[in-house]
C-alpha cells in the first residue's frame, strides 16, 4: 500500500470516487432549501475539517512560507472553487445530478486546453482524443 498511496493514480481515483458522492449527497442536501445556504454549511464542514487536518498534522508552520504570489493565486483559486460551487449546486437544485455531473466534468477539457496555453503543458494526439471524448461524452450524457 505504501507505493500506491504515493500514486497520484490513487489520489485522483479517490477524488473521483469522493466527487461522484459530493454530487449524490449534493443532490440530496438541496432538495428542502436554498442552494446557497447549502453550500455555506458544506463549506463551513470543509473549513472545519481541513483546519483540524492541518492542526493535528503539525502543518500550519507552512503559513510562513507564503509569498504574495503564491497567496493571490491560491486567493483566485478559492474564487474560482467558490463560483465553481455556487454554478454546480444551482444547477444540481435545477436539474438531475446525472446531468449536471457530467457537464460539470467538462472542466476537464477546460484544464487540458487552459494548461496547454498558460502552462505549456503538452498533451500527446491520443491524449487530446481523450480529452475530445470526454467533452464528447459529456456532452452526450447531458442530452440524452
């Protein structure tokens, strides 16, 4: 176990599997009330965990190595999590979260194409095939 938890295939598999439950009881928590009120209680349950995470594990010394850069993109970031959450938990109270998950899966396609332009990451021709196929997917699971 010691090689696979140092895998970022593991670590991804596990967000995917945490994203797919985030959505179902998403789905479920938005059903009685507002969806802004829903995510302030998921993010204050968010903000809870992760403080107790980094206080227990002795990470918070970390705090001294921020640098005004490094601190204005993890500020956009949160930003950007923030209008993410606000977009996905309006159109799951709208719509069937096996439509909204995929489409919210487009991100995908977004990160491959906004890394390649802003980041200089190269992706191989099978590579952008996959990246058309999951928009294409997406898309299909959406409509159909």
């Amino acid at each position: 176990m010691g090689q696979i938890a140092t895998s970022w295939q593991f670590w991804a598999g596990l967000a995917a599997v945490f994203a797919a439950l985030t959505a179902i009881f998403a789905k479920v928590g938005v059903q009685d009330i507002d969806s802004d009120l829903a995510k302030f209680l998921r993010t204050i349950v968010v903000v809870a965990a992760l403080g107790a995470l980094v206080w227990a594990t002795g990470k918070t010394q970390g705090l001294g190595a921020l640098t005004p850069r490094t601190t204005l993109f993890l500020l956009l970031s949160g930003l950007a999590t923030g209008a993410s959450w606000l977009c996905y938990f309006r159109a799951l109270q709208l719509g069937d979260a096996s439509r909204v998950a995929p489409i919210d899966k487009l991100s995908v396609v977004f990160v491959a194409v906004f890394a390649a332009l802003f980041l200089g990451e190269r992706l191989s021709g099978v590579g952008w095939g996959g990246v058309a196929l999951i928009g294409l997917g997406s898309v299909l699971v959406a409509v159909g």
